[in-house]
C-alpha cells in the first residue's frame, strides 16, 4: 500500500481504526468469546500500523503508538 498518497487526516484515521480492532478484540476476550478481528493473532495488522507509524513520523505528525502488550507491560530480560 502506498502509504504517501493518504492525507495526514486519513492516516490518523486507518491508525485509529487498528486501536479500535485491537480493543474490540480485547473486549471480546474479556468476555469469553472469540476476537472478531484477530488483531493480535494476524501478522498483518502489525505491519499495517508499523507502516502507518513509519508514515506519521516521516511527516513529523504526533503519533500515540499502540500498546501491543493488552497493558501487561513486558517481561525484564533475565540477565
């Protein structure tokens, strides 16, 4: 995807359509049903929002990266 010829409006918007996935997925575990988007699961979703951050930053546009985590923060590596 060319990821130049979007707006910084559409971008921002594509960004915050993975957030919105991402947390409906979440939701949906929390729940006990199946993630309807797969977001974690699927490689795709990853390489869409590094490129739309790659993007964002290339422009010097403000970009609140999305915590891939689920909030549990990562482990230490063990030294």
């Amino acid at each position: 995807m060319d990821y130049g010829a979007f707006t910084d409006a559409s971008l921002k918007m594509m960004y915050e359509a993975v957030r919105g996935a991402l947390k409906a997925d979440d939701e949906f575990e929390v729940n006990g049903e199946e993630p309807k988007f797969r977001v974690r699961s699927t490689a795709e979703w990853k390489r869409h929002a590094g490129s739309l951050e790659a993007e964002m930053l290339k422009r010097g546009l403000q970009v609140d990266i999305i915590d891939w985590t689920g909030g549990q923060g990562e482990l230490p590596l063990s030294s």
